[in-house]
C-alpha cells in the first residue's frame, strides 16, 4: 500500500533550537519527494523537493535528506524562529507528477 | 502570496444548500486541482484538470462537482453535503501537471 509516515505528530520546542522532523515512505514506483510548510489557515507552499539521486537539499535554513535504499526522508531545522510554527508535510510522487501521496504533517510550535 | 485566489475563505451551510467555491490564479498555469483536507489527515485529492479536461475524479461523491471555464478559473459546486464534508478545500494549479503545485488559502467550509 503507498503510504506517507510522519513522525512525531506534534514538536514543541524553544526558539533558536534546531529540531528534525522524520518521513518514512511505501511508495512505488518512486519519482521524487517532497517537504511543504503549511501555515495556519494557509494553504501549502513549497519547501525542498528532491528526485531519487538527491540525498541532500537546503533552503535556506531548511535542510531535507533523503536515503531512498530505506525509503526515509528527514527536514532539519536550524535555530528555528518563531515564524517556523507550522505544519511540515512530506509528499511522495508516484510516478504521474499529480499522483501525490500526502503524510498527515508534523505540527510544529515554537514557543519563545 | 502564491497568486492563487480562493473564494469565500469561510462558508457555512445546511445539508440541503447549493453553494460554489471559486478558485483563480494569476499564474498561467493550464493545470489546476481541488483538494481536501480534514483534521490530522492527509491531503486528499479530489479533482484534476489540465487544459481545461478533467483528468482525474479520485471516488468523489457527486454531491461534489467541478467546473473549469477556462484555464484560470475552477469552481467546486457543492450541494446536499453531509457534516463529513466539512474540511478545508484547497484549490492548487501548475504548469502542464509539474512538479510543483501552488496552493490557495483555502476555503473552510462548515456543514451543519
């Protein structure tokens, strides 16, 4: 079955520190992944997006990783900021551009 | 802004109402989508056109019906929903079903 696994759930953590939000996929065939920030009452908007010879991609001070041998993507944050509250999501494209497999988000707070 | 517009941002209705909701881009993207989103789960793919053709009806039920009059335009219209089709309903568009999709704000829609 393809599917999406985000871990945790829910992160709080204290601004300035660095947080990694985890992605574990069953998706086949493969065709690239992606990481969305999804503000509240916003819809998603683009972070990283990486194709199966990608291990590593930055933006900013968005950091995502993927090891497609174990089918496991990671976003690292780096001396996160108030405005890094959000949901993070990770998507896996199948093939077909449009045929997204969406993770349910992590829920990331961070307090001052 | 993403220059993809939603309207209305809230919508309340009863069951037996016929309301549409309206998404425009001011990208020139020829491919636009429709999106569900429900609490703590995956997005959900509804509809997808490309140059003005529906390519894609993920199981929707025909309470839900799209419309798309040109390339910069989609309507959902909705009539006898349920309260389980309260969600958040994201419109998305996209150069020729690319990569990356750009998202509305979305609308919220409460069905009492």
């Amino acid at each position: 079955k393809n599917q999406v696994e985000q871990s945790p759930q829910s992160l709080i953590i204290l601004e300035g520190k660095n947080c990694t939000l985890q992605c574990n996929y069953t998706v086949s065939p493969f065709s690239n992944l992606r990481w969305y920030k999804q503000d509240t009452g916003r819809g998603p908007v683009s972070l990283t997006i990486m194709t199966f010879s990608e291990n590593t991609k930055s933006n900013g001070r968005y950091t995502a990783t993927l090891d497609a041998d174990t089918k496991q993507s990671s976003l690292h944050i780096t001396a996160s900021q108030l405005s890094d509250s959000a949901s993070y999501i990770c998507v896996v494209s199948r093939g077909s551009n449009y045929q997204l497999i969406w993770g349910a988000g992590t829920k990331l707070i961070i307090k001052p | 802004e993403t220059g993809v517009t939603q309207t209305p941002r809230h919508l309340v209705m009863g069951m037996t109402n016929k309301k549409s909701l309206k998404c425009e881009q001011h990208l020139g993207h020829n491919a636009m989508y429709w999106y569900k989103q429900s609490a703590k789960k995956p997005l959900e793919l509804m509809f997808v056109y490309s140059l003005e053709e529906r390519v894609e009806n993920n199981s929707v039920p025909s309470r839900f019906s799209p419309e798309c009059p040109n390339s910069s335009h989609l309507f959902l219209h909705l009539h006898t929903l349920q309260p389980e089709d309260s969600a958040l309903y994201l419109c998305a568009s996209s150069q020729e079903l690319a990569v990356i999709q750009f998202f509305g704000p979305g609308t919220r829609l409460t069905v009492l």
